[in-house]
C-alpha cells in the first residue's frame, strides 16, 4: 500500500508539472535497468485490481532480454498508463505484458482481450485531452480513457529514443507497444527533470 501511494504521489507530481512547463523540458534519470524488473513491479501494483474484475495478468520476459539503460520511474509510469487502461476497459479474460528483441531495440507490449478501439478514433488515441469534455461517457468507454495518459507515455518513450504505437480490432481486443533502443541515444540528457522555481 505504502508502495502504491508513493508511486501515484509521483505520477500526480509529473502530471502536475507537465500541465505547467509542457512535457518538452523534461529530462531523464537514466540507470541500468533490467526490464524484466520494471514490468513485473508495474504488475504487481495493479494485480489486485485485475483481481478484483477475474482478470488474468500475464508476463512474457524471456531471458535474452538485456539490460537497458533507462528512466526505472518514466517506464514504470508508461507499463502502469497501458496496465491501468486495459485493465479498465477489459471485462473478461485478461491482459499479457511482453517483451522481445528486435533489431535495434527492445519491443514492449501490452494486449488486452476488451472491445477494442473505434477505427476512427485509433490514430487519435495519443491526442492531448481526447475526449475530454462533450462526447459522451459511451464513446469514452469505447476509447478506453480520457485525458494525458496516452500522449505522456508516448512522450515518455520518445525521450529514450524510442515509440509507441497501438493495434486494434473492435471486439477483439487491443495492443500497445512501445519501443525502448539498446543503447542510451546520444544527446539525451540524464538529469533529473526540470521542476518549477528550479534554475533550467
């Protein structure tokens, strides 16, 4: 418990922040971070809930996934944004976290078994406040979230150099994914981020 509301502290902090300086000033804390970790800490936060609605949680880590140089706090905030969201909006089965190499990079997904996205609303999910305000609470459920969930985490993954992208089949289910590189990509900064009345 202690855990959990230490986290949502510091989510509600970022969100906090990202409202008042824009999510371009951020920077990260980068750290050799063994992903199988953070997914499996993001899981355990939201386990009970999944519980509570007779969801299955899945994780798909195997072991040739290497170690990352990463922001531990910025993924963990991504896996808990696509954890949460499809946990929401799935009402049987279950949700599976993987991850797998590719290339270059480390592919990350979450894939649910809910009613999956409007066609027309999918290239729109990662829009700023989409349907926030005025569509209606059904087209909302459809969605599967309002607000800045979405478009922070895509940002999230983009300051690593990565991204983010999102398939969906109505009535069968949707899946985010994301991307994470190798190796750390030149230019990022690692410092921690940027707070209002702290000199930039």
């Amino acid at each position: 418990i202690y855990r959990s509301a230490q986290h949502v502290l510091t989510l509600t902090n970022d969100v906090i922040d990202l409202a008042r300086v824009g999510v371009e000033r951020l920077a990260l804390s980068r750290e050799p971070v063994e992903l199988r970790v953070v997914i499996s800490d993001a899981c355990e936060i939201v386990r009970e809930y999944m519980s509570a609605k007779r969801l299955w949680l899945r994780i798909d880590v195997p072991a040739d996934v290497p170690a990352l140089e990463l922001d531990r706090m910025r993924i963990r905030q991504v896996l808990l944004n696509l954890l949460t969201n499809a946990a929401r909006f799935t009402e049987h089965g279950g949700i599976t976290v993987s991850a797998s190499v590719a290339d270059e990079s480390v592919v990350v997904a979450v894939s649910d078994t809910g009613a999956g996205i409007q066609p027309a609303d999918v290239p729109r999910v990662f829009d700023e406040f989409h349907h926030d305000g005025g569509e209606g609470a059904q087209r909302s459920e459809t969605i599967g979230g309002v607000g800045l969930g979405l478009p922070i985490s895509k940002r999230f993954v983009e300051l690593h150099g990565g991204r983010m992208g999102v398939e969906s089949k109505l009535g069968a289910g949707t899946r985010f994914w994301f991307t994470l590189p190798l190796e750390t990509v030149e230019g990022t900064p690692d410092r921690e981020p940027w707070r209002p009345g702290t000199p930039k």
